[in-house]
C-alpha cells in the first residue's frame, strides 16, 4: 500500500474511533462546551483539553461555546451534530440536570453517553464591594421587607445557584417561588452583573469569583459546604443559622450511538488526563475537589442526581 493511501486509511480509521487508543493520539478532539465563556463549564473544559494534550492522547482540541437554556442548546446541537463520533466531547454537571427539571427541554442529557464525572465544587455567594448587605443575615433580612428587592444572579434557571437561593428562602418562611432570581448565559455576564451593581447577590463556584473577591472587588459572603472551603475564610450557610449544603460538580458526556470500544477509549484517554500535573495544577487553581467517576458507574450516579434534585427543587417550590 502506497504511504500516503496508508495515512489517508489511518486517518479515517482514527476519525471513527476504529482504532486503538494509542493509534488514535493523533486526531484532533472536539469539546462542545454550552455556555458562553467564562463559566466553570468553560473553564473546566478548556483544562481537560490542556491535560489530555499533555497526556499525549489527543493532538489538538477544539471547542465550541454554545450557550444558554442551562445547557440546553449546546446539548441540543452536540445530540444532533455528533452521533456516533468517537472523537467528541461534551461538558456538562449538575446545573444541566437542573435546567433539564425546569425547562424540559426537547432533547435530554440521556441521549448522550456517559464519560467521566470530574470534579466537584460548592457554590459561593458574593456581594458587590459598595454593597449595603454586608452578611447573608443582610440579605435575609432585606428578603422579608421586600422579596423582590433582592436580585440573585447566576447560571441558568435550575442551576444549583438558582436552588441554593429557592432553598434559603424556603427556610426563613418565604415563598420560595417568588426569589428574584436574574439568569446568565455564563460565568462572564455574571460577574459583570456583580461588579455593575445589577445585582444584589451573585452565585457560583469560588473558582469564578476567586480574583474578584481576593482583589476586594467582591465580598464573599456564604459557601453551600457543610464546612469551610480549605484555605479560604468564607462562612457556610450553615454556620449562619440556615440549613442549606449543596455541591456542584462537574464531567463529561460522548456523542450519541457510539461503540463500547469508542466510549472505553474515551474513558480511558479522559483519566490519563486526570493523572497530568496539568490538571492538578488546576484542581488546586480553582480550588475545584477531584471527583472523578467513570462510566457505568458515572451513568447510575446521573441517575441518582436527576432524582436528587427532582426532589430538593419540588421542596424548594421550583417545580
């Protein structure tokens, strides 16, 4: 066989995930990310992309930013566009199951294969630096004179954010459905509400407000864990007299229809990312705890959060 209808072979072999992982570490990957950057999905996907180039299983990756509907129109469009394509990859987490309870959209995070759950985080509630509410005992207190008063900003609507803030109003006695919560297509329109002082209270992980917050830019002020963040004086809801503790995390779903083989060597190539200083370099950046959990595994744990949270949003009143 002639060299160059031997390439020509190779690449189309690599192309639909035919090959072995090792013989695949030439292809280029491609990461949907659905949301516009900025956010945790975005900052998480392009860190994946790094490690897996540093591990040596992927050449290049490309990614594409889809915002919007929680994930919902990025995952519409990667469901559509990449069935049976070994070589793709979507990030998505617990604010994507959220959206999906609330918004039911047309198409579900269950059409797409399960790879790899990554890391987990807890969300961190800021206010502006000229804000008034100094304490979450100060927003609490402003909700009871005028609910609406108070503007939320974060993800999507069913983001863990968006239940983090319905939770706590549930448990000082307010309709939890009438929390004035104002949505974002990713993590970059946020924070610029924040520092524009469009609204009230900002929600996300500490990774997104870290510089902001360190810079006196922002006032942490809350962190859903049921303990303080390692190295970082924020105080939990809990230590302020309000039952609230949710985590966020984070993983990665393949395309739609594609082979065991495929998926193995996607799971295969996504924890020899893990193993890079790469990625532990940005585990300890973005204060992000691993959580990595792989296949079937990864897919009934999906399972056991869609419920989970089913059942904390119809208690909060978000459904």
């Amino acid at each position: 066989m002639r060299r160059d209808t031997f390439l020509k072979s190779l690449a189309a072999l690599a192309a639909t995930g035919a090959l072995p992982l090792s013989a695949q570490a030439a292809a280029n990957l491609k990461m949907m990310i659905p949301a516009n950057p900025g956010g945790g999905w975005d900052t998480t996907g392009r860190a994946l992309g790094k490690a897996l180039q540093e591990a040596g299983v992927a050449s290049a990756v490309s990614f594409e930013n889809k915002g919007g509907a929680a994930g919902a129109i990025g995952l519409a469009q990667f469901v559509n566009a990449s069935k049976g394509d070994g070589n793709a990859l979507m990030v998505m987490g617990a604010v994507m199951l959220g959206g999906i309870i609330t918004g039911k959209p047309p198409v579900s995070v269950t059409q797409a294969t399960p790879i790899a759950r990554l890391t987990s985080e807890y969300n961190v509630f800021v206010v502006p630096e000229a804000s008034p509410l100094k304490t979450m005992k100060d927003v609490v207190e402003q909700m009871k004179k005028d609910m609406g008063s108070v503007k939320w900003g974060g993800g999507s609507r069913g983001s863990t954010e968006h239940i983090a803030a319905a939770m706590l109003a549930r448990e000082v006695g307010l309709d939890a459905s009438k929390v004035n919560y104002v949505p974002f297509r990713g993590g970059g329109e946020a924070v610029a509400a924040i520092l524009g002082n469009n609204v009230s209270v900002g929600g996300s992980g500490y990774s997104e407000f870290q510089q902001y917050i360190e810079s006196g830019k922002m006032r942490a002020i809350a962190v859903t864990s049921a303990t303080r963040l390692k190295g970082i004086n924020i105080p939990t809801m809990k230590e302020q007299g309000y039952n609230v503790e949710l985590g966020n995390w984070r993983g990665v779903y393949g395309a739609p229809g594609i082979s065991a083989e495929q998926r193995k060597a996607l799971v295969d190539m996504v924890v020899k990312a893990t193993k890079t200083k790469a990625w532990t370099a940005d585990l300890e950046k973005n204060n992000w705890t691993p959580a990595l959990m792989v296949g079937k595994d990864f897919e009934d744990f999906v399972d056991r959060e869609f419920a989970g949270l089913r059942a904390t949003m119809v208690k909060a009143g978000m459904v």
